[in-house]
C-alpha cells in the first residue's frame, strides 16, 4: 500500500483565494481607465554632431524618426565683447541630414543644437 502526504484541502483553496484576491484588481481594469493612460512618448529628436574649429562651429544632425525635427545651431562666444549667436530653425525631416554653421569672430566658449517638434 503506498500512502502519499498532501496538505489538507482548506489550505489549499485558502491559498488560492487569497491568490485570486491579490490578482483580481490587476484584472479588472475598466477600458475607462486604460484610455485615461498616456501613451508611451514616440521617440523624436536628430542625432547631432557639433565640431568647432578656432572661431567657426559646424553642426550635421541626421533624424531616424518619422517625425520632423527642428534644429538650431547656438553659439556662444568667448570674447566678452563678441555676439553670442543662435542661427536659423532648420527642419530635418525623416532619414534626412542637415548641416549648420555658425562662427564667433575670435574664440568659441560653447556651442550646441536645440530640437523643437
């Protein structure tokens, strides 16, 4: 005769119940609240690259999205008395690379691309 050990049956349906209790919210989301959600941001933004030789600054931005991006090229120069510039809004459209250009009269202190949708 083989005999086998089991837990007893009250145990086991508490377990259960208390498994369905924990669950139960997780599944009964109403199309309501699903809707409510935001959805996930799509991605957006050119990959940009600045180089900056002596006093001239060139940026190329190439966008993988869908969405068009625009780019500005932002200077500022290192000069006191030396106009900081932020040049022209272009557009980069899809699978497209644009180039920017901007230049300090003596030295450059900084340089970057702002992206607007």
């Amino acid at each position: 005769m083989h005999v086998s050990w089991s837990p007893p049956r009250p145990a086991v349906r508490r377990g259960r119940a208390a498994a369905v209790a924990l669950l139960l919210p997780l599944l009964t989301v109403s199309p309501a609240q699903a809707a409510d959600e935001d959805p996930p941001p799509r991605p957006f933004g050119a990959h940009c690259r600045v180089i900056t030789e002596g006093a001239e600054v060139t940026g190329y931005c190439h966008n993988p999205y869908p969405e068009p991006d625009r780019v500005r090229l932002h200077l500022r120069c290192a000069a006191w008395w030396d106009l900081d510039t932020d040049g022209p809004a272009r557009e980069v459209g899809p699978a497209r690379t644009v180039e920017l250009t901007g230049r300090c009269w003596q030295a450059v202190h900084s340089a970057w691309v702002s992206h607007a949708r």
